[in-house]
C-alpha cells in the first residue's frame, strides 16, 4: 500500500515528467539516426558507383562507334577495354545492338541471343536507367551508345556489378554507429536527469522555503521569482500567511475581550461581596444594605448572562459551519411579532415604534437568526435613542430581495466609529453602553446573521440626528457555491 503510494508519488511528479519527455525528444531521434546513417551511405555508395560506370561506358560508346563495332566486332581495342571495365568490377559487361540482340557477353553465355528488358527499352528510347538489387547485391547499369551526329542510340550497353564491398563497408559502418549511438544514448540519459532536475528545483525550494515558514507568522515572506509559476506560488503563499496570522491576530483578540468582559462582572461581584464581609466585622449589617448589594450581585449575573448567551448566538452564527433552518416565511408577520416584543420597552422611554409595509414578503430565512438580527438592531433604536424619540421600520421587495430598514432618531454613531460598530465588542461609548446593558456583541451577531443569508447590511448614521441600518437578504435561500 505505502510501496505503491510512493510510486504513485514518483510516477506523478514533475521530475519524472519531464525526465521522461527529455528522454523522447533526445533518444528517438537516436534511434532512427542509424538506419539514416547507414541507407545513406549505401545510396550515395550506389549512385556514385553507378555514375562512374556510365562515365566509363559514355567514353567507351565514342571508342565503339569510332571502330564500328556495332557491325563489325573485330575491334581489338573495343574488346579488351569491355573486358577490362568487366574485370575492374568483378562484374559482367553486355553489348547489345539496336535490334537487341546481345553482341558481346563478357560473360560469354548469352552471345548471340536477344533480349528484352523493360530497362533496355527505356534506354533506347534515351533514358538513362539503373537498378540495384540490394536482395542479391548487385547493381546493374544500362547507358546508351549513341550516335556521333544524329545522336540516335544504337546500342547499349548492360553492365552488372557485384556490391558485396558496399555491403561489407556498411557493416563496419554500421559497429562505429552503434559504438556512437550507446555513446549517445547514455549522453542523453545524463543531460536529461540534470536537465529535468535543474527545471524542478524552484519548486522544491520554494516547497522548502514553506516547510521551513511553516505557521510561523514572523518568518519574513517567501520570494521565488526564478519562474512566474514559483513567483505566483509564493506571493499566493504569502496572502494566505497574512489572512491566517490577521485571523490569528483576531481570534487571540477575541479571545482576550472574551476574558475581559466576563472577568468585569464576576470583579464587581466580589467588590460587592467582600463590602459585605467587611463592614459585617464592624457589627450588624442592616437587612436593606444586604437586599441592596443581593439586588446589584443579581444584576451582575445578569449581566454575565447575556453575555454567555450573546457568546453562544455569535458562536451558532460561525460562517464557515452555520446550522440553517431555512422556512418560507412571511416577513411582514415575523417583524410584526419582533415589534410586539418590543414595543413594551420602548413604551417605557416614550418612544413609539412604526412598522411601514406595503407588500407582502414571502422568503427563504432561518427565523431564530434573521429574529435574532433585526431584534439587535431594533434593540439599538431603542437603547440609543433619545427620550420620546421614534424607530422606524420598513420593509420592501424587488425580485431578488427584500430590504429592511430600521430608522431611528437617536444619538446617531461618529463617522469614525461607523466602520468598526460591526467589530465584536466594539463600543463607541464603553460606559453608556455597559450602563444601558450592552455587550458589544449585538451588531456583530446581526452582521453575522445577514451573511448567513448570503445578505448585505449598510449603517447611515449622523451624530446627534439618528441613525439608520438597512439590511438587504436574497428572496432565495442560495446554497455555496449555488448562483442564480
Ligand atoms: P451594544 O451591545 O453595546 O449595543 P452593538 O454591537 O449592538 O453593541 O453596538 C455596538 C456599538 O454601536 C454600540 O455600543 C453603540 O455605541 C453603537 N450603536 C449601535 N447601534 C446604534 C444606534 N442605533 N444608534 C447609535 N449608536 C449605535
């Protein structure tokens, strides 16, 4: 299993790869170079040995007409210089005259008879022919005679020579090839493993250059740029280094606001608790100072109540594992229902809270966490709101969406904070909101809960005129990755 999880490693890599096609481009051309060595050799052997008998039969052909041997074969000289080419080639000299009839035979068989060759025919009608029979090693030339001013040809002549030498010549050719073509092939193997290694070690330093990094966020970043692929590879490398150590920086964050803020109210409890104590070694405690500071410990437990449970809802909303019970529902009911909870906290700072909706709204939400959101916001109408003041809610629907908006005539939130109020446990005011019992953590879980929803949500806001959210949501719950 390991074994073949390994060669799968070595069969994929890019080094094998390329090892291999360095290996194709180099030794296929190697093996075809041989036989184009060696047919090449023997073609050029061929048709020079061929030429330099048409030569010598051309200048033989004016030696023949000068002595009329064609009709009269009593030239001396004609004979023994055919005989003599015969001898130089080991090979065999054939005269023959216009009537094909074979008038010399060096061989002295066929003398006398006639003979017809598709070669001859050709020939005679002026083309110069030669055929090599590789098979049985021999090369036979056909060259015209012709006559001296009319140039018609007369006679040819037929000479066929043994090529056993070039066959010989060829096979001790074909030893120093084969001696050249081992030299080449291990030539080949060498470069191409260099080559292919050589090609591959920016990725493996780059590789290196990460293991060594590792998680560790104060390593300086990791530069490559000896290919664009490695350059694009680290500089990817590096932006996923800085999202996790900007991650990393803010859960270290979270974690210690998290501290902080529940640390405050258990602080304040024991303040209160060892007042008690105290001033109980001084005598008797009046029963109104116990019910006084029992009421405040109360409103402290409270207080570490909300924030757990505040905790617990951010924590549901984690975006990358959000458990979603996504309903059809009716909006306009919903807020309705939202409203009516609250109406009675408005009620006591005497401000009035207006719903405006002019159409129905069907859509696909999680009710708990959409509740959850527009409660927060309408929450904060409420709380940083000024005595007698208004929120205002209204809802409405194009094909894709539906808006809501939550309006309110508070106290309004500075231009510089507006962009962090999402931030958990960001407040603008630390101690008006812990007073009016805020734990920084509201806008952040409706932030959440819009992003769930695959929403958007803006803040307008002006100091001292009010403040208002509107929250856009898809009418269509859309899965990851899922688009319209
Ligand atoms: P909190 O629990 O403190 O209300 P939130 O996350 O809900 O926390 O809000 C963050 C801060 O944004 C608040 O402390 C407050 O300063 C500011 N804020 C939120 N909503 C409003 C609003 N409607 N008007 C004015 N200030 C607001």
């Amino acid at each position: 299993m390991n074994q073949g999880r390994s060669l799968k490693k070595v069969f994929g890599s890019m080094h094998f790869r390329l090892l291999i096609v360095l290996l194709l481009i180099g030794l296929v051309p190697v093996f075809f170079m041989k036989n184009g060595i060696l047919n090449g050799f023997e073609d050029q052997t061929v048709s020079m040995r061929a030429s330099m008998i048409r030569d010598q039969c051309s200048r033989l052909s004016a030696d023949i007409m000068d002595a009329g041997y064609l009709a009269d074969f009593s030239s001396d000289v004609v004979d023994k210089e055919l005989r003599q080419i015969a001898e130089l080639y080991s090979g065999r000299v054939i005269l023959v005259n216009s009537q094909f009839e074979i008038i010399l035979d060096t061989y002295l068989l066929d003398e006398g008879k006639t003979i017809i060759a598709r070669e001859l025919i050709e020939c005679f009608k002026g083309e110069d022919t030669d055929y090599y029979n590789a098979e049985n090693d021999f090369i036979e030339v056909v060259c015209p005679i012709k006559e001296d001013t009319t140039k018609a040809v007369v006679g040819a002549f037929i000479v066929s020579i043994p090529t056993t030498d070039i066959i010989v010549a060829r096979r001790n050719l074909s030893r120093n090839v084969l001696i050249l073509e081992v030299l080449l092939i291990i030539l080949i193997i060498g470069v191409s493993f260099y080559a292919s290694r050589l090609l591959v070690r920016p990725f493996r330093k780059v590789t290196a250059m990460m293991n060594s990094g590792g998680t560790d966020f104060l390593t300086d970043d990791i530069s490559m740029p000896d290919y664009t692929e490695t350059e694009l590879l680290s500089e990817a490398y590096n932006q996923m280094r800085h999202r996790l150590q900007a991650q990393e920086e803010s859960r270290q964050m979270f974690v210690s606001n998290v501290s902080h803020e529940l640390k405050t109210p258990m602080t304040s409890m024991k303040v209160l608790s060892d007042s008690l104590i105290q001033q109980a070694e001084f005598g008797e405690v009046p029963n109104e100072l116990y019910r006084e500071f029992m009421v405040d410990i109360g409103q402290e437990i409270d207080r570490e109540n909300k924030i757990i449970t505040d905790l617990l809802d951010l924590v549901k909303m984690d975006r990358n594992s959000p458990d979603l019970q996504i309903e059809e529902t009716n909006i306009n009911d919903l807020i309705a229902l939202i409203l009516k909870r609250l109406r009675p906290i408005a009620a006591k700072r005497g401000i009035e809270i207006a719903l405006e909706s002019y159409k129905p709204i069907i859509a696909q939400v999680d009710q708990t966490k959409f509740t959850l959101a527009i409660s927060n916001l309408v929450e904060n109408g409420i709380k940083y709101n000024k005595e007698n003041g208004w929120v205002h809610i209204s809802l409405n629907v194009d094909n894709t969406y539906f808006f809501v908006k939550v309006q309110d005539s508070g106290i309004g939130i500075p231009e510089a904070d507006q962009e962090q109020i999402f931030e958990r446990f960001y407040r603008v005011d630390k101690s008006h909101s812990r007073e009016i019992g805020g734990t920084g953590l509201g806008l952040a879980i409706t932030k959440q809960a819009v992003l769930v929803h695959h929403g958007a949500i803006r803040v307008y806001s002006r100091e001292g005129e009010g403040t208002t959210f509107t929250v856009r949501i898809p009418l269509r719950y859309l899965e990851q990755g899922q688009t319209e």
